[in-house]
C-alpha cells in the first residue's frame, strides 16, 4: 500500500506528531522513557490486542525526512515507511507506504485476501487521521493568533 498526500503543515510540526507516537509506543513496549536520538536502531516487542507479539525495530530515522521500522511476527514481516519532503515552509509532502512479506503460500494467499477487503477502509482510515493533524494544526495556529 502506498499512500502519497501535500499536507498544509510544516514538516517539522508532521515530524513531530509521526515521532509522538513512536515515543508513546517504545516508552509503552519497554517500560523506558525513550528520546528521538535514542530510537534509530530500536528493537523491542509490542504485544497486540489479540494477545499476538511481534518484534518490532526502528531501521531507518532521519528527522524531519524519513522514518522507516520492521514488524516481524511469526507470519509476516511488515515494512512501513514515511517519507516527507519540505515543500515550502507551511506545505509537506507525505509519501507512507507498506509492505508485507508473508511466510508460507497458504499465508500469501490469506494476506493478499485480507489486504483486498480492508485495504480500502485502512487507507480512507489513514486519510482521515492526516486530515485530522492538518486541522490541529491549524486550529492551534489560529489560536496562537488571537
């Protein structure tokens, strides 16, 4: 799946909001309190809401460009990518793309079905989340001001 949207945010303030949750799901995972100069590398285990674990590394982390980490289960390995570029100084171009390699045919074949059905409703879902920190923002820039 790869997703490719110009959002009206800076990208120092997109970057920031990616790494808020990075923090919150490494200080969750490992019980540490985490800084951005410490997660380039990082490896620890998440456990899902379906009690599922998977192993989860931080293989790529350039501030304000690019973040990239691994998630291994004992199906799949998933690879997520952001990749933002500065367009102007209130303009980021976001290109979030994923991929996925399944182990075994019969799991290939479960995942590309999956994939088909929800891939629709993750990507509007991952839309509107964008929509949602272009609006705060700008709320917050519209506070600011007065």
């Amino acid at each position: 799946m790869e997703i490719t949207k110009t959002l009206a945010v800076p990208a120092p303030y997109l970057w920031h909001k990616i790494l808020e949750s990075v923090l919150f799901d490494a200080r969750k995972a490992t019980g540490k309190p985490l800084r951005e100069n410490q997660l380039a590398g990082l490896t620890y285990t998440k456990t899902f809401a379906n009690h599922q674990k998977a192993t989860l590394q931080i293989m790529d982390l350039v501030p304000n460009e690019r973040y990239e980490y691994q998630t291994r289960t004992d199906k799949n390995t998933y690879t997520v990518t952001y990749a933002l570029t500065a367009v102007d100084n209130e303009h980021t171009s976001l290109t979030y793309t994923e991929d996925m390699g399944s182990k075994g045919g019969l799991q290939a074949a479960n995942d590309m079905l999956t994939s088909l059905l929800l891939g629709w409703g993750r990507k509007r879902n991952f839309k509107k989340m964008l929509a949602k920190m272009e609006e705060e923002y700008h709320a917050d820039d519209q506070s600011a001001a007065q």
